[in-house]
C-alpha cells in the first residue's frame, strides 16, 4: 500500500494536482482521514481525490460547508448541492490528487451502501418523470400574496386610522408576508423557481434585502452548514443554542458535568417566552447585521436599508416613531413564532448530536420528519412539511414533485 501522498506500490512522495496522461495514485481511507485539518483537507467525490485545502477559502458555497465533508465521502453531497454538475467538475480538476485504490469501498465503512443506492435510483426515476419542475403558478400566487398582504395592510391603517383593532389586523397581514417571504427566498436560495441560478440570486437578494431586511448571503452561509451537516453540532449553526437552550445529546454532557446555567429542567417552558419570540427579532437581526459588517456585503447592507426605510416611511404618517417600532416589534415577534414551529417541529423531535460520519441520506434521514399534508398546512410551512424530500433531494418549494407525493 502506497503511502499518503505517493502512488500505491511506487516509492518516493508526489504533491500537487495530477497531471494529464499520467496515472493517477491511488489512496486508502486510512490515508485519507488523516487529512481533515484546517489548511490540509481532502474529500472523495465519485471515487476520485481532492485536495481542497487551498481552494476553500475560494469555494463559492463558502469554507465551512466543504470543510465539515472533510476526509469523507462528498458524492451525494456534490450532487444535491450543485445544480450543473458539468459545470463544477472544470473547477474540480486542478484539486484532483488521485483516486481510491480498486480494493478499496467507494466510501467509508461506516456508511449504508444500500441505502445509498436506493435513493440514488429514486433521485433518477424522479428525475426521469420530471419532478423536479418548478409549478410557475404556484410562485406567481405566492409573489401576489407577499405584494398583497403588504397593500392591504398599509390600505386598513390609511382607511380605517391607527387604532388598535386595524394596527392588529395589519400586524397579522404584514406577519403572512413576511413568513411567506422567508419560504421564497428560501426556494430562491435552493435555485427552485427559475432555470437560471444567477435570476435566483438576484431575485432572493430582492426578496431577503427589500421585502424582509436581511441579507441572502447571511442566510445562505447559515443554511448551507445547516444542509451539510443537519443537527450536527458545531457544524450546524441552527442547533448552536446552548447554554440557553439544551438539545440532545449536548444535554446529557451538560449533565455530567453538571454545568447549570439556567434552570435547564424548565427549558421547555421559557422556550416560548425567549425563544420563540425572539428568534428573529433578537437572535437573526444581530447576527445578521454582524455578518455584513464583518464579511463587508455592502450591497446586502442597502438592501436591507432600503426595507427599514421603505416601512418607517409608510407608517410613520400614521404613527409616532415609537408608534412604528412598535409595529415592526409585533409584526417579527408573530412571524418568530410562526417561524420557529415550521422549522423545529421537522428537526427539534430528531437525532441531534455530534459528528457521526454517516452517509448523506442516513444523515438527512435521522434528522428530520415530514408533517402530514393538507391545504392548511401545505400553506402554514410554505410546503416545508415535505421535509424528507427536501432534505434528501435539495429540491423545495411547489414542485410537480409535491404533487406526485400528495397524489
């Protein structure tokens, strides 16, 4: 067996990318898990070996996602992340180092071949009925609703006064469209309206800059860790809520070393008085604001100028300045709850842990649960309760998929 960094059978060590012509060495799993380090990192994608260590600091997905597949096997990964795969795999070429040796498992021993299998044949049979295809109907009524409920709301408070019966029914449209913002940017995010990924981009950069206030790359670093890894901690920046909050497997650590900085015993009761209430409000404006500082997205930074600006403006003829902060106040601490029952009722009830190396489908399998279909509900989760799905085939939104499953 060849050693790390040096063809199988053939002495003397090689570095850099193959070259074109020559053969390509080949490496065990041994070999390959002892590069998972910042600033030495290899990854397997179809059986070949890359050396990522330099490029990931350039990977448009950013680091962190890339880093945490880390001397494992990234196929299906690559697959469910990447939309043209023939376009990616010309950047791929220059990190090639070698390939897995013919003996050796196309991935680690600890990952479900079979399963593996199962689902890539389900990928391809829905692939092949065309599946995946965007319902264009389905997101001009979603477009119409977020624009409509905005309309409406600020039509009640210029129609009917500021009084507190019409200041909360607009807080309760404005609520509806800013929840149904986040389930469009979100598909927006995962490339599932248009064809193109670049109108995505920019159309999720409308939706998350001028109708919501937050910036898309903000939340596309979030979500794509919380993608590659769910329910991983350290890995997954959505479960990173201790010590305020425990969730699995890091509440028996907690235990152990008897670490007690709130009455953890009560959690599930105070949840709904901090967390719920203040995930938006609180916990994403701050680290959002502190992303675009630090990572200096200063078109982010005016997109979401343009929506405090845009909605002080509209109700300030109507209300104090207070008046209007109070608005904005019970409109984010609504749709927090509203967002908070989408996203945890999928994730909060499944494995949560640390790093267990599993393969991608066992991984997003553990970690999630659909929510039985209705017309409410479908319309409640912005279709988010056909998580497995989701998960698995990175594909959301209102899909003929959808349709296919709710038949």
């Amino acid at each position: 067996m060849g050693g790390v960094g040096e063809p199988s059978g053939e002495p003397g060590p090689r570095e850099g990318p193959a070259r074109l012509g020559e053969p390509l060495p080949t490496f065990y799993w041994e070999q390959i898990r002892l590069h998972n380090q910042p600033g030495d990192r290899w990854l397997v994608i179809e059986s070949r070996v890359y050396d990522i260590s330099r490029w990931a600091l350039r990977h448009p997905g950013g680091s962190l996602p890339l880093g945490h597949f880390g001397a494992e096997d990234a196929t299906d990964a690559f697959h469910a992340f990447h939309r043209d795969l023939s376009f990616v795999r010309k950047f791929l070429q220059p990190l090639l180092i070698g390939q897995l040796a013919p003996e050796e498992p196309r991935r680690d021993e600890s990952q479900n071949v079979q399963l593996v299998q199962d689902f890539r044949a389900l990928h391809q049979a829905a692939k092949d009925m065309k599946l995946f295809e965007p319902n264009h109907t389905f997101y001009i009524l979603v477009w119409g609703q977020i624009l409509g409920m905005e309309v409406l709301a600020w039509l009640i408070i210029y129609l009917f006064g500021s009084g507190w019966v019409p200041s909360t029914v607009a807080t309760l449209f404005l609520a509806i469209s800013q929840m149904h913002s986040w389930f469009m940017e979100h598909d927006l995010g995962h490339s599932s309206v248009f064809k193109k990924s670049e109108w995505n981009s920019l159309a999720q950069q409308f939706v998350m800059g001028h109708l919501k206030g937050f910036s898309s790359h903000w939340w596309n670093f979030r979500h794509f860790q919380h993608h590659a890894k769910p329910n991983v901690f350290c890995k997954d920046p959505d479960v990173a809520a201790a010590p305020i909050f425990l969730l699995g497997e890091i509440s028996v650590e907690y235990g152990r070393k008897k670490r007690r900085y709130l009455p953890y015993n009560h959690q599930h009761l105070y949840f709904f008085l901090i967390g719920a209430p203040l995930l938006t409000l609180v916990n994403f404006e701050v680290d959002n604001l502190i992303h675009m500082l630090v990572w200096r997205q200063w078109r982010d930074l005016f997109w979401a100028a343009s929506f405090y600006s845009r909605f002080f403006l509209s109700y300030l003829p109507f209300y104090s300045f207070s008046g209007v902060l109070l608005l904005y106040v019970a409109v984010r601490v609504l749709e927090s709850h509203w967002f908070v029952w989408v996203t945890q009722m999928s994730h909060i009830p499944k494995d949560m842990g640390y790093e267990k190396h599993r393969d991608w489908f066992s991984s997003q399998l553990a970690t999630t649960c659909n929510v039985e279909s209705s017309l409410i509900l479908d319309w409640f989760t912005g279709h988010l309760n056909f998580q497995i799905e989701h998960q698995t085939l990175k594909k959301s939104g209102n899909s003929w998929l959808e349709t296919y499953l709710q038949q």
